[in-house]
C-alpha cells in the first residue's frame, strides 16, 4: 500500500470522510473524473468547522490532484476489477467489490493515524453540505450511533437546477452514512459479495441511524462516471409508466411530491463549495 501523504502527529479528529476513487482502467474519462473527484474533495473540505481529516483510497492519484493538509492519498495494491462487459450486474457487483476494499482500506489508514469518533463516505463524484463536521462534532458528547442522509439532492452535470429528495435518500446515493468508528464494520457486508450497505439504517444491539436534519449532499448523476445511474438507467426511471394512465398520472404525483427544484446560485454554491465542471 502506497501512501501519498504530509507527516502528522496522532492527534483528535471528531469525523473523517472516506472517498473511495475507481481505477482510470474503469473510467471512460479520466481527466473528466479526475475534475469530478477534485470537486469532491473541495467540496468536503469547505467544512465550516475544520476538526475533520479526508482519507482518499484509490488505485492511480487523479490528474487534478487536490492538495491540501487534511486530504490523505492512500494507493491500493489490489488489483482492478476485471469487467466481463457482457453481464451488468456481475460488473456491478465487482465494482461494488472495488468500492469496499477501497472504504476498508482508508478506514484502516485513517484509525492507525487519527482518533477518530464517527466516519462518512463520500462517493469521490458527490458534494456534501458544509455544516456537517460542526453537526457532527456538536453531537459528539451524546455518543449517538450515527445518521443517514434521509434528504438530499439530485444534479445532472451541466445543469442549473438541483433536485431535493425529500425521503429515502440514502437508498439512492452512497453519500449517506455518518457511523461511529465502534460500529463501522456493520455497513460493510461479505454475503451474497463484498458490498458498502449504505442502505444500512438499523445496526446490532437494537441500534439505529437517525435521519440526519438537514439535506445534506448533492448527488451527481449522468456524469459519465456513474456505475449505477447512467443516463439511460435515468431515463429508464423516468418512463416507467405509460403516457396518459392513470399509472401515470400517479407517478408523476408521486414525484412531484418528493422532489423540489432549486436553483444552484450563489448561496447553493456556497453550502456545498460547488462549481460546474466544463463539459
């Protein structure tokens, strides 16, 4: 394992954010995600409160490599997945595979240097909001189990328009789990494959996530780049229902009723340190 980093003394951190980085062998774009993880990063280290490490595992650093004190490179020696191209969901599941050794391997290089109390992944594509290390850290004397991103938005790159989730957010998004390090494992499952559970809510013991308040990350779709939503996994959500029926006229409803539009200006940007990325 390479690692890519300044030199620290052990000291207390209250949250470090996880950012697993697929292979470039796995990118259709390289430079393209490279802006995109670079964004990401940018994006979480615009915490309003600055008692937070980032821990990037990846296979090749980007291109754009985002240097700062708080930002850790971890380089996997594993090796890359290797895709048969002919059958989506065994990928998936080998990508999936790739995503949590990744998420192991910088929990493991972020509790060997830090004192860490809760830890968030972050899908190296995603924004997250800049209140989160300050909620967190303001919380942690009630040694709560964690939360889950229950709302959240939704942004097709190039757009002026994010999306809000009202609901189940975290079923949708990676960017979603805030866990104490004690109960980490429990959102990395083996069976039926190795697979990051971010739709993990109720742990051990009769433990369970609580939905965090606010919307709290921003889910980047259809960016070339997504293993999961795809432009045409998109559209195949949007048309599933026929025209005109009454199946329809109930999905539509439905939708209406748990997204709001918002307009990404100024102050958007701000809590989410976002920017567009040139097409």
């Amino acid at each position: 394992m390479k690692v890519a980093h300044y030199f620290y003394l052990k000291k207390l951190y209250m949250i470090c954010f996880l950012v697993p980085v697929k292979s470039k062998k796995l990118s259709s774009d390289w430079d393209k995600f490279s802006e995109l993880v670079e964004r990401s990063l940018k994006s979480i280290n615009g915490q309003k409160d600055k008692d937070f490490q980032i821990v990037v595992a990846c296979h090749e650093l980007p291109t754009t490599k985002f240097e700062h004190p708080k930002v850790h490179y971890v380089q996997v020696e594993f090796d890359v997945p290797t895709l048969t191209n002919e059958d989506w969901e065994k990928d998936r599941q080998l990508k999936e595979g790739d995503k949590a050794r990744k998420i192991q391997v910088a929990h493991k290089y972020a509790t060997d240097n830090f004192n860490v109390d809760y830890f968030m992944v972050v899908d190296s594509d995603d924004c997250i909001h800049n209140g989160i290390s300050k909620y967190v850290n303001s919380m942690i004397k009630n040694n709560e189990p964690g939360w889950y991103v229950n709302k959240g938005y939704f942004y097709t790159e190039g757009s002026k328009l994010a999306w809000m989730i009202r609901s189940n957010f975290n079923v949708r998004c990676g960017t979603c789990i805030i866990i104490r390090n004690d109960l980490f494992e429990q959102i990395i499952v083996k069976d039926p494959y190795l697979y990051y559970f971010h739709e993990k809510i109720e742990l051990e013991n009769n433990l369970k996530l609580k939905p965090y308040p606010k919307a709290a990350a921003l889910y980047s779709m259809a960016n070339g780049e997504n293993h999961y939503m795809s432009q045409s996994k998109m559209m195949n959500l949007v048309n599933q229902t026929k025209f005109f029926t009454m199946d329809h006229i109930k999905s539509v409803y439905s939708k209406l009723s748990r997204y709001r539009p918002r307009r990404i200006g100024s102050s958007f940007k701000k809590s989410f340190n976002f920017y567009h990325i040139n097409q």
